[in-house]
C-alpha cells in the first residue's frame, strides 16, 4: 500500500528554515516532495505567472528533501506541481512553516495562505502553517509537531470541498503553549502609509510603514496567538458576502439597466 503523498510549499522560498522543519516533521507519515518558490515570496498573494515562461529546476538539501525550485509565485509552485511536476495527484497541500504570522488581513497578502488555496482550488485537502516570529533562528519545534499532527489528521479526515485551514502557532517554547482554538478570520488590519526617502543620488523612493491594529474579538485568530494558543481558522476562497446577497434580491437592482421599448 502505497504511503500518502504530501506536496510542501511556501513563500519564503525553498532554502527557508520554515519549509526543511516542515518537511522533516512531515516525512514520518507521508511521502514528502517540495515544490516551492526559488526566491523570496512573501507579500505576493495569489498571483500567478501568465506573461512569461515558468522555470523549475531539481532541489536537495540532504536525503530527505528533494523536489523543485519555481521561478514563480506559491501558487505557481503548487499549480505546476500538482498539473507536471507530481508522477501523482497529492493526498495533501501543506504550506509554510512561514515566518510571521498570518492573521486577519494579513491573509489576503499572504503567499504562505494562497500556496494552500491554490491546493484546495485544485480539489486537494489543504493546510497553511504559520510561526508569530520573523527570526530565522525561530524555535520551529511547536509548530512542525503540530503539522505533522493536524496532517495525519486531516489525511485521515479530508477537508470540505473549496475549504483550507489556516494554523498560526505562537513564537513560545512548545512548553508555553496553552492549547488550541479553532478561529474566525480576525478583522485586525494595518494602518499604514508610505514614508519618502532619499537614495543616495538624491532620487525619492517610498517605504511602507505602519503599525498593526489589534481585533478585540475573542473567539478570532489574532485574540488566540495573544494568549499563547494555537489557531486553527477554517478557510474558503469564496468572497461571496452572502448576507448581502440574499439583502440585495430585494433591491429591484435590474432597473438600473432596462432597455427601452422601441
């Protein structure tokens, strides 16, 4: 029989201390192969490459990790990978362990999330995973237990059609972590603006600045990590605002374009 096959991928490139964690934590229950950025992705959403050719080349960083450098976006990486790459369909998306949260807004930005969406877009059960530090030296140790946990689980389980879930685990040693909570996408956001700058032949250039405004909701995703628990948020990429929707029937909204008699 033949084992489970998990597709890894990322946005902070295949080289990140996050995706070797992830991959060495998940290679005790599943056949591992990484298809995952060839360069820094972070902040680059769902974007995918569709004016010039795509690249991938072979990767090794020892024996247990093995698969393709893309020179694209995460849901490029997860795109091809699933479509060429693969010599089989994958039982599982699994993407990260990013470094930095992504919560709330934060996941409309996120590589990490839409490497994991571009999976469940395909129809493939799939899982983001997130660390609350930007160290590259981040204890790694919480979060890549919990992924291999939460994946043999979900192997087990499947996902609903069209739905991820989005992990963000706390920047703690594993013995300070006070549990798990299953989350809604919180609604903190960045209030941020543009600083000009000077580059060194006097040309202006802008940097983004801002400082991140919490959500004082308790039952979201943010409100978990500031209590040093695992969150776990249920995702779907449909936007549909269905409230509204069902508002909207009632506005007799076809009058704004009626054609005229003749």
């Amino acid at each position: 029989m033949k084992r489970p096959l998990i597709l890894v991928s990322n946005d902070d490139g295949y080289d990140s201390p996050g995706i070797f964690a992830l991959v060495m934590a998940l290679r005790a229950i599943a056949d591992v192969v990484v298809v995952a950025p060839a360069t820094q992705q972070s902040a680059v959403g769902h974007a995918i490459t569709v004016q010039t050719p795509l690249r991938a080349r072979p990767i090794q960083r020892g024996r247990h990790f093995s698969g393709w450098a893309v020179e694209g976006t995460p849901a490029d990486s997860v795109k091809l990978g699933v479509s060429t790459l693969l010599d089989r369909k994958p039982d599982l998306v699994v993407s990260g362990i990013n470094h930095g949260m992504n919560t709330s807004v934060n996941v409309i930005y996120s590589g990490t999330v839409s490497a994991a969406t571009e999976g469940a877009v395909l129809g493939i059960p799939a899982i983001a995973f997130s660390l609350a530090s930007h160290s590259e030296k981040a204890d790694m140790r919480a979060a890549a237990a919990f992924a291999r946990k939460l994946s043999g689980e979900i192997l087990k389980k499947g996902l609903p059609q069209g739905t991820l879930l989005n992990v963000n685990v706390p920047a703690v040693p594993p013995e300070e972590i006070e549990g798990v909570a299953v989350t809604k996408q919180g609604r903190s956001w960045w209030d941020d603006g543009f600083e000009t700058r000077r580059d060194p032949v006097g040309r202006d250039y802008y940097w983004l600045v801002g400082k991140y405004v919490w959500d004082k909701d308790t039952d979201v995703d943010d409100a978990a990590l500031r209590k040093n628990m695992i969150s776990v948020t249920p995702l779907q990429y449909s936007l549909t605002d269905h409230a509204l929707y069902e508002e909207m029937q009632s506005w007799n909204i076809e009058r704004l374009h009626r054609r005229r008699k003749k």
